[in-house]
C-alpha cells in the first residue's frame, strides 16, 4: 500500500513538473499615477482567441471602476489597420478582452484606459507564434 501510494505521488509531480510553458503572464506600468497591468497567457499563437485581463489601480492601489478601456494591437514591422478590442467591466477594477492576433511576429499592445476624460496608455511587447 505504501510502495501505491509513494508512485502514486512521484506520478503527480512529474506531471506537475512536466506541465509546459502554459499559464498566465503580468506585466505592468504606472502612467501618471495609474498603474495598467496586463494579464495574457504566457503564449501566444496566431489566429487563436484569447482573453486578456487588464487591471488598474490607482496611486493608493484601489481599483479603478468605470473606465472605458481597450487595446490597441500593432504590427510595427507590418503596418496595417490596427484591432482594438473594447473591456467588459468584470469587478475590481479588472476588464476582460477578447484578442486575436492575425500573423506571427512581434506586435506591441497598447492598453488605453479612459478614466474621467483622460486617456492613460501603457505599451507593452508580444511575441505571437505559429500554432504547433
């Protein structure tokens, strides 16, 4: 019983171990004494719907309510029109976007937070791969 349950646990962490670069991202910026923090997976594969999270808080670290915000995704080295998927308000200064990214590369998104008639813009770099 002892000897089951000792592979049993081994098993377990080597799964967990061998668990691949899934998961989820932070990256964050202060703009003017509001801090956007993007929350996107760890990768990102062309043509494949993802949902983006982004945070912001004020000086004091409260959340921000009631802001109008959403992406901006570019391809410097393709200019084209770019995509900019609007936040659905999710609570605690959190709002939720739908991303697609169309060509594999490197793209900047740039978060735009509206909040009480001023724009707040963080920049931020994404690497988007093929799919495997």
């Amino acid at each position: 019983m002892w000897v089951r349950l000792c592979w049993a646990g081994l098993l377990l962490l080597l799964l967990v171990a061998c668990g691949g670069a899934g998961g989820t991202s932070v990256a964050r910026q202060t703009v003017d004494g509001v801090t956007i923090a993007l929350e996107r997976p760890a990768s990102i594969a062309v043509l494949q719907d993802y949902d983006v999270v982004v945070g912001l808080s004020d000086a004091a670290g409260a959340p921000i309510e009631g802001a109008l915000v959403f992406l901006e995704q570019d391809m410097p080295a393709m200019p084209m029109s770019s995509n900019q998927p609007l936040g659905e308000p999710i609570g605690n200064g959190r709002y939720r976007i739908k991303a697609v990214f169309t060509m594999d590369g490197r793209w900047v998104v740039k978060v735009h937070a509206t909040i009480a008639g001023k724009d707040y813009v963080a920049a931020f770099d994404q690497d988007v791969a093929l799919p495997q």
